[in-house]
C-alpha cells in the first residue's frame, strides 16, 4: 500500500494514488466464460471497488473498471461503517472483509448533548453499546486495501466518461465514449462515477423532471479535519477517543471518531447557517476563526476540540 502524508488539513489530505498490484483471491475468476457478460464499472472509488470485486467471483462475468484519474486515489477523511454496512463487506468476500477489518477501528457509538455546560456538559442522551459498536476507516487506507485485491488488467485509468450510446437495437451493446476518445463495449454499465455522475444522467435523460433528481444544497455544511490523537487529548482528555460520538447542539451537530487505530481522530462539525451556497466550489478551506464562531454556547470541550487545528475545510452537502 501507498504511505499515507501528515494531514496538516484535509486539503492536503489527498492520498497519494497507487497503481493495482497483481494480488488476486476474490478477484481472480476461474477460467472466463467465452460468452461472458460483459460489466463495465464506472468509477474506481470505493463503491467502484467494491462492486467490481463482488463481481470477479463469478466467471460467467467479463468485470471492467474504468476510473477517470489516472491511478486510484482517495481523499485523507475517515468513513464511519454500521454493522449490516460490515456485514456487506463480508458476503463480497472473506479476503475483502480481512482487508477491511485491518484497517478498521472498532468504538461504541453515543450521543451526547453537546449544549450542556457545567455539571451535566457533554451528557450522555444514549449510552454507548458495544453489542452496537461501530467501526470506522481511513477512506485511502481501505482503498489501499481494496485496490490490491484488484486484477490490474481489469483497471483502465484516464478514462473520463463523456457520453453512452445504446447498440443494443443493432445487436451490439452500451458504447461508452470517453474524454480521451477511446471507447468501450460492455453489455451492462455499473454507475460509481461520484456526485458529478455522467451515468446517472444517462438514466435521467428521458425523465420530463430530470432536472428535479440533480444534487442539490441540502442547507447543510460541515467542517472536517482529522485531527493527530495525541492534540486531541492534550486538549480534552482521553474520554471522547473511546467512541464514535454525536454531540447534539442548538443547531448544529458535531461527529467525531477515532481512525487509523486511534491514531487520529476524525471530526465532522455540521452548521445549517448558511442558507444558500453562493461559492463555486463545493469544497472551500476557512479560517478557525469562522468554524469557531459556528458553535457557541456549549461545552468548552467541543470549543477546545474545535481549536485543536487552524484550517479546515467546509464541504458543501448535497442530496
């Protein structure tokens, strides 16, 4: 696997790539079928991944992974994953379940009231169950993982889709058209091309209200960053590292969780202040200063928490 670079803030996060080693267990097919049917996977994130290595298990299935960057990449954030989430994981594969599982971070989940101060600051509203734990992963560490169960004959990079074309009335199939004007023939199209995805409005483009199933601003922000363990309990003590926890505030609502083995821990703080989203970017660094100002009135924990790295990064969310 890549090595992962010190985060000094979720911008600078970006993984750095790698290319698909030759490992194969679930993704090595037995002998291909002459008569395959022929998959194409649009998109090589995790989603992507996953699918394509839940498919190569099968031999009758000719599986092909068409990312537009030019080697796999993830940004530097964590992922939090729920039981039945864990237990998908395991029916792609026993190998694609280890792969996760040594990369994940096991915590009990709560939620507590953020808005609290004095004697019942940060009390807990649900306590922590270890029957309903959570685990949650570093986004490229579990790429990293996936990536190496992958054939990399099955990976295509710098293939940016453009267009699909239905052959299928001329005896043909899907014909995907891509930015580099290569093209490919697949008899089924897989869309995990992300939010900006060209298959979905392939799928839409008859639709009379397509415009109704665009992403959107949901009116939500959120602040991330992941944030090195050993600031956050010089700052707040050892307690918040234990779990997966949801402060509940007037307003606004704070995710935290450790990663990387409780190396770090990942921390996502949502404000609905912003009604409109006037910015041409989705994804925009601010100043301390203004994550701060956000959140006001509740335990000076969560302050300190919030204080604990200068720059984060405001991510618009969409639905």
């Amino acid at each position: 696997m890549g090595s992962v670079p010190h985060d000094d803030h979720i911008d600078a996060g970006i993984h750095e790539p790698v290319n698909a080693p030759a490992i194969r267990k679930t993704g090595e097919a037995r002998e291909q079928h002459v008569n395959a049917i022929r998959v194409a996977i649009v998109g090589g994130g995790i989603g992507g991944l996953c699918a394509a290595l839940g498919l190569l298990k099968h031999p009758h299935l000719n599986v092909q992974i068409y990312e537009a960057a030019h080697k796999f990449s993830e940004i530097g954030a964590g992922i939090g994953v729920g039981p039945n989430a864990e237990a998908a994981l395991e029916l792609l594969g026993p190998d694609v379940y280890a792969a996760y599982m040594r990369e994940a971070t096991k915590c009990p989940f709560r939620i507590c009231n953020g808005q609290a101060i004095g004697k019942s600051a940060s009390s807990t509203l649900t306590p922590p169950d270890a029957n309903y734990s959570q685990s949650t992963v570093h986004r490229a560490k579990f790429l990293d993982a996936l990536v190496a169960l992958v054939p990399p004959e099955r990976a295509h990079f710098g293939k940016r889709l453009v267009n699909l074309e239905d052959n299928t009335t001329a005896g043909g199939g899907l014909l995907l058209h891509f930015k580099d004007d290569t093209t490919a023939e697949a008899d089924a199209v897989i869309g995990a091309d992300g939010i900006h995805s060209h298959t979905r409005d392939y799928v839409l483009k008859d639709e009379p209200d397509k415009d109704k199933c665009q992403p959107m601003y949901s009116g939500a922000t959120a602040y991330r960053n992941l944030l090195p363990m050993e600031k956050v309990i010089a700052a707040v003590g050892v307690g918040i590292t234990q779990y997966n926890t949801l402060f509940i505030l007037d307003g606004a609502m704070i995710l935290t969780y450790p990663v990387d083995h409780n190396a770090r821990l990942n921390l996502v703080a949502y404000t609905w202040k912003y009604k409109d989203w006037k910015k041409k970017d989705w994804v925009v660094p601010v100043d301390r200063e203004e994550v701060v100002s956000s959140y006001h009135g509740q335990d000076e924990r969560i302050t300190k928490l919030l204080n604990v790295r200068p720059i984060f990064v405001t991510m618009l969310m969409r639905l």
